[in-house]
C-alpha cells in the first residue's frame, strides 16, 4: 500500500468518524428530549388515574332503570 493510499484511507476514516460523532450527538439530544417527554407523560396518566379513581369512588350508583321521557 502507498504512503498516497494510506493517507486516503486515513482521511476517509476521519471523515466516518466525524459523521459518527455528530449523529451520535443528534441522537443524544433526541433521547433527551424523548425522556423528557416520556417523564411528562407518564407524570400525567398518574394524574388521571388517580382523578378518575377518586371520580368513581366518589359517584353515586347510578340505578338500572329506563329514563323518566320513556
């Protein structure tokens, strides 16, 4: 292998791994921001699940009869 190749083969890995460095970065955000969102969701179906539990202990029994227009 020339020194000519070599050298090539060198730019070009440092090229990949430039690349790989920036994508790696972007995907670090994104999971960030993934997680953020996720904490959030969830922090917001407890929320609602605990106000619809108490909405059902608090109601009333709803009789099983025919409306009052029938």
């Amino acid at each position: 292998m020339t020194e000519k190749e070599v050298e090539d083969k060198f730019i070009a890995l440092e090229t990949k791994i430039a690349y790989l460095e920036e994508f790696t970065s972007e995907l670090q955000n994104v999971v960030v921001e993934h997680t953020k969102t996720i904490d959030r969701l969830t922090k917001a179906n407890k929320l609602m699940s605990e106000k619809i539990t108490e909405l059902i202990e608090n109601s009333e029994e709803i009789p099983n009869r025919k409306p009052p227009h029938y």
